[in-house]
C-alpha cells in the first residue's frame, strides 16, 4: 500500500524558510522512472504544481518560484523534503506531496496534506 | 501556466448524471492527452478518478467516465450517489522547451441534493 505524509510548520513568519518534509511509504524513489512532487492549494485558488524529484535525482521546479525553491530527499529514509526560501502571506497554502508513477503523467497517491500560515 | 477553469459548483439528484467540464489551452488540455481528475472529500487526501483523459485505475466505480473535445476535458458521474459528494479537480501535463510542468483546475463542489 503506497502512502506518503506531509509534515512540517503550521506558521512561519514572513521571510523565513519554509522545510517541510514528505515521508512515503510502498514504494522507492530509487525504482527507476518514480518521481515524487510538491504540490500546494493557497485558500480559495487553484491547485499550483511546484516540483518535482526523480528516481536519478533529476530536479525539476516550476518557473515563478525556482529561485526560492529546493527539492532533495534521502531515500534511506524514504523522505522528500521541500524547502521554500524568504516566504510571504501569499505562500499560506495547503502543501500536498504526491507520487507520479514511472512514465505517466498523473499523481496516483497523495498526501493528505499540511496547512502552512505565513503570518507574523 | 494559467490555472484549468472549472465550474464553482454542480449538483444533481441521487441518480442523475453530471458533467463537470474543464477548460484549458492547446498548450495544455488541448495539446495532450494527459488530463487526469481527482476527488476530494473534506481533509481527506485526493483520489485519482481518472487518467490520460478517459481510463480509470482498478477499483474506480464505472460510473465515474472522462472525455476529451478540444480544450475541454470532462468528467462525468453517472447515477449520483450521496458519498460522491466532494470536490472534483482537473489536471493537465504542460510543456515548453525548458519546462516540463503540470497545470491544475480551480476545483468543483459536487452537491448531491
């Protein structure tokens, strides 16, 4: 059974480093072709795709946020850890990580998602 | 990558079918056949429902069915039941060349009346 956790701050300031960490479970990111993604839904908005981590460590980010985004993970101990530099109000979202099956493009298991407040 | 347009809400009676329509571009819903839709009960995790636009992973009832015109994607729930009440979003393979992405409809309310 494939699960994945999201876990981290439910408050960071504004300006400070957002880490948040996704631990799975079912599968391995070193099976080759498997990917996990970040994903977050700010109140009342659209679902906003962030990242992406591939079985070889390939490293994929969407544009408006590359520079303040990292993706890593430590597949000892089955965890993808997401880190989100200098952040605002407008990065209070619902952050979700999810698996993308190898050469597919959907998200076949979810997190079930963490609330982050970037508020002072 | 602008966000998939979805209707705020639909309802239907226990029985009906619905359509929940999701509206992209040809660099995304138009341009690929890797639209999937996701069903969301409250504080739950997303559940895959349907992929590249019309096949369903094992143990998604038959009821649930996905299609594809143009721009326009669509997902529709045969013979409402109360539990299919939740919120329904879209999603889209997008790319450029630098950029492989993933765009995301803004979610749909299901109502079962």
């Amino acid at each position: 059974q494939v699960t994945l956790k999201e876990s981290g701050p439910a408050l960071v300031k504004p300006t400070q480093t957002l880490t948040l960490t996704c631990t799975f479970s079912g599968f391995s990111l070193t099976t080759n072709g498997m990917r996990v993604t970040w994903i977050r839904q700010p109140p009342g908005k659209a679902l906003e795709w962030l990242a992406r981590i591939d079985w070889d460590d390939d490293r994929f980010y969407t544009t408006s946020l590359k520079t303040r985004l990292t993706i890593s993970r430590d597949t000892s101990k089955n965890q993808v850890v997401l880190t989100l530099t200098n952040v605002d109000p407008v990065d209070t979202a619902t952050y979700y990580c999810a698996r993308l099956p190898p050469a597919e493009y959907y998200f076949d298991s979810w997190g079930q998602g963490t609330l982050v407040t970037v508020s002072s | 990558q602008s966000a998939l347009t979805q209707p705020a809400s639909v309802s239907g009676s226990p029985g009906q079918s619905i359509t929940i329509s999701c509206t992209g571009s040809s660099s995304d819903v138009g341009g690929y056949h890797y639209v999937s839709w996701y069903q969301q009960h409250p504080g739950k995790a997303p559940k895959l429902l349907i992929y590249d636009v019309s096949k369903r992973p094992s143990g998604v009832s038959s009821r649930f069915s996905g299609s594809k015109s143009d721009n326009t994607a669509s997902l529709t729930i045969s013979g409402l039941l109360a539990e299919d009440e939740a919120d329904y979003f879209c999603s889209s393979y997008t790319s450029t060349s630098t950029l492989v992405s993933w765009v995301f409809g803004g979610g749909t309310k299901v109502t079962v009346l």
